[in-house]
C-alpha cells in the first residue's frame, strides 16, 4: 500500500503543479497551451474571456499556420466581442473582407482599426488597396502615400501607388513611383514589371525592354513560397498558379516591346 501511495503521490504531482500554473495565470497557460496544441477548444477554456488569446487564433488560421479563413474571421470577432478595442481585428477582418471582394464592409472595418489606432501604417495600404478595387484612385494614392509616410522602405507601397496611377493613366507618375521602389528593393519583378508598363506607354519601348527582361529574370529564380510572400493572407494553394500567371503576363508584356 506504500508503494501505491507513492505512485499516486508522483503522477499528482505534475497535475498540482500545471493546476497551480493555471490559477497563478491563466491566460499565459492558455496562451502557452495553445502554441503546444493548436486546439482552440480547449486552450481556451482556461481563460474564455481573454481577447489577445482569440487574436492569435485568428491569426493562426490566416496563414501564420493554417489557413482557414472562417476560423480565422471566428476568432478576430470573438477577440471584439469580448474587447471592441482588440487592435489589429479590425484591420484582420478588413483584408479578410477584402479577399471576399466584400469591399463596403472592408472598408468599415479598415476605418475601423484607424480610430482605435491611427499609427499603425499597415491600415493605410490595406485602405489603399481596397480603394484601388472599389475604382476609388484618387483616395488610394492617398492612402498609399500615408503607407509610405510610415514606412518608406516597403517596395509593396511603391508598387500599389504605380499600379493606381497606371489605372488613371498617368505613366510618368507609373514611372516615377516604379522608380523610386527600385531605389529600395533593386531588381524586384513587381516593380519592374510596373515601371516596364509605364515605359511601354510613354513611348520608350527599348528601356520598357529592359525592365521586362531583369522582372522575367527575377521571376525564374523565384519559388512559389517567395511569390506569396508579397502577398500575405492568401491561400497558399494558389502560389504557384499565381507565379505561373505573373511570369505569363511579364512575358507578354516583353512580347509587346518586339512589335
């Protein structure tokens, strides 16, 4: 019967411990179980009213993990119904939004985030991009060159700011924002590929060459998982279709500057 008691007494022990670790604090255990089992259900049993918890589940599930958005737009709503003022949900459901084409309700939500917190710069291109879909160019270079403001060394800016001025048709403005991306990030397929588009129209079709040429290039050596870097929050499934498209369109864009 000692040994019994014993036994009992050392397979107790650990349940103690982790039972005194959960009541000290809960919401690191829970947070803690979490990055141990990726089970929602139970890791959020332990403190089912902590936001910060829901909002790594969500951003789990929106590609720094998984990849299931209606996990991910779960979890960002519960974050919001227990604190309204969880930064960066609103800005999570916003580009979810976005990914749906549900533009008016992305744009709530983005305009959302910005009130609870106007610094932080990512809102503005997230902004930019949906107003750039919407047709609503003037608004979006703005926001692209708030982006900027903030951060002026992200080539994605630049690119989106070309991409919206190419819309408009304005190509020396294509051009200039193309340009001026390259400073930051020199030889990227994205931006020469825009600054190519821009060249192309403004007549200069052996410097439009050129720029097809280095994106081409670049867009050999490139994999799948690189091409969806530049675009974060979507479904990893389609990178490589969407490498396969981008090196298509570049090299009909080459294609354009032999004629």
């Amino acid at each position: 019967m000692r040994h019994g008691k014993i036994i009992f007494i050392l397979i107790l022990m650990p349940v103690i411990a982790v039972a005194g670790i959960i009541y000290a604090n809960p919401k690191r255990a829970a947070s803690t179980l979490w990055d141990a089992t990726h089970l929602g259900n139970i890791a959020t049993i332990i403190p089912p009213d902590d936001p910060k918890l829901y909002l790594k589940i969500g951003n789990y599930y929106f590609g720094k993990g998984d990849y299931n958005l209606i996990k991910a737009e779960k979890n960002f709503r519960r974050a919001l119904m227990l604190d309204p003022a969880t930064q960066t949900a609103h800005y999570q459901l916003a580009r979810i939004n976005f990914l749906k084409s549900n533009f008016a309700e992305a744009i709530w939500q983005i305009d959302r985030e910005i009130s609870l917190n106007e610094n932080f710069g990512k809102s503005y291109y997230v902004k930019g991009l949906i107003q750039g879909y919407m047709g609503q160019s003037d608004e979006a270079i703005l926001n692209f060159k708030k982006f900027i403001a903030y951060d002026s060394y992200n080539w994605a800016g630049y690119n989106d700011l070309a991409w919206v001025y190419f819309k408009k048709g304005e190509f020396a403005q294509t051009k200039d924002a193309a340009l001026k991306g390259l400073k930051r990030d020199p030889g990227n397929p994205w931006l020469n590929n825009s600054l190519g588009l821009a060249l192309l129209n403004l007549g200069q079709k052996k410097e439009a060459k050129r720029a097809f040429e280095t994106a081409l290039e670049k867009l050999k050596k490139i994999a799948p998982e690189d091409w969806g870097k530049a675009y974060p929050g979507n479904n990893p499934n389609i990178y490589a279709q969407g490498l396969k498209e981008m090196r298509e369109s570049v090299s009909y864009n080459l294609a354009l500057t032999l004629e």
